[in-house]
C-alpha cells in the first residue's frame, strides 16, 4: 500500500506484488481540507487522519503497511 499526502489531495494505492510484476488493485485520491497542510506540515493532524480514514474506507483498503515517496518526489 503506498500513500502521497500532499497539500490538497492524498492519494492511496492498493499494489499485489508477484513474480509476473506488481498489479494496481486500488488507487483513489481525496481532497484535504484548506489549511490542514501548509508548506509540507500537517496542521491539523486530526483532519488528516480522518481524511486518510475516509479514503482507506471508501477503497476498502485493510493494510497496515505502508510505503511512503521521498520529502519532495511525487507518484
């Protein structure tokens, strides 16, 4: 599972690895609230985890690991 939290959207996606290569499962991405995150800080951290929560549901995304970009990269 990999997600992006960027300024105005976080971005979730959903990956089975094998040995034919990896398989996009699920992918979906979901506004944040003005000001929750400025400058690359999260400001509101209780509004960034609800929206993480909301978007993991509507995906119906159960993993607990995650893999995270680099500071600065984009997917």
């Amino acid at each position: 599972m990999g997600l992006d939290i960027g300024a105005s959207v976080i971005k979730a996606a959903e990956i089975q690895m094998s040995g034919k290569g990896n398989i996009l499962k699920k992918f979906g991405m979901i506004p944040v609230a003005p000001g929750a995150i400025e400058d690359g800080r999260i400001m509101d951290m209780p509004e960034v985890a609800n929206t993480i929560r909301s978007l993991f549901k509507s995906l119906k995304i159960r993993e607990k690991k995650s893999l995270f970009p680099p500071e600065g990269r984009q997917w």
